[in-house]
C-alpha cells in the first residue's frame, strides 16, 4: 500500500511534534500525549490531538501548548525538510473519553441481559 505525501507528512510531524514536546522541559505537561495528527490537503495546517492522564486540566494544556508552538514549530522544521512549516493547532483528542463512554454502555447493556435471562 504506498502512502500518499499527506500521509507520510501527518507521521513525521507526529513524531517531531511528539520529541519536541519533550524537549520543552515544562513540568506543566509531562504527561502529555501527541495521539493523532490530521493535515490539511496543502500541508499549511497541522491538527495536533493531545491526551493526558490529568484530563481535568484540557484547557491549560492545550493553552500551553498552543503557547509553545513557535518553539515546536523551529525544531520540528531542523528535521522536516518541508517547503512549508504548517500553522500548529492543538486540540484535546476526544476519542479515547468516548471509546470509554462507549464501552460502559456496552458493558451496562450486557449487564442488563444477564439480569433478563
């Protein structure tokens, strides 16, 4: 299966983002997560999708990180060799709250027809 260019991009900045990340060094957010990258068809917009354990402070850690990404930005593009560095957006990935959400309703449901039986 060959990758288109978008593909291959969204990977990359995946993993420079991720290594960035680290070497900001603010304990704020250690235990932040990068868990998807979406780009848009240009490349000039990058959608980072973040997680955490501390999931009560969302807000603070997409602000941090929104905050940092000129930094990010320069060391991502001394590895990516891109005619264009994409704009940064952070965003609170969502999926895994609602893959939880989803398994408590299976799993209550299940629950139900056991008790029915």
């Amino acid at each position: 299966m060959e990758f288109s260019r978008q593909n291959r991009v969204k990977e990359a900045l995946k993993e420079e983002i991720s290594q960035a990340i680290v070497k900001l060094k603010d304990p704020r957010i250690e235990m932040v997560t990068v868990t998807d990258v979406d780009v848009t068809p240009d490349l000039k917009t990058a959608y980072i999708y973040i997680s955490s354990i501390e999931e009560e402070r969302q807000a603070e850690l997409v602000e941090v990180l929104n905050g940092a990404k000129g930094f990010i930005k320069r060391e991502m593009s001394k590895s990516l060799h891109l005619k264009y560095t994409p704009e940064l957006i952070f965003k609170w990935d969502l999926s895994i709250e609602r893959a939880s959400r989803i398994s408590k309703i299976i799993y209550s449901s299940s629950l139900g027809e056991e008790e029915g039986q």
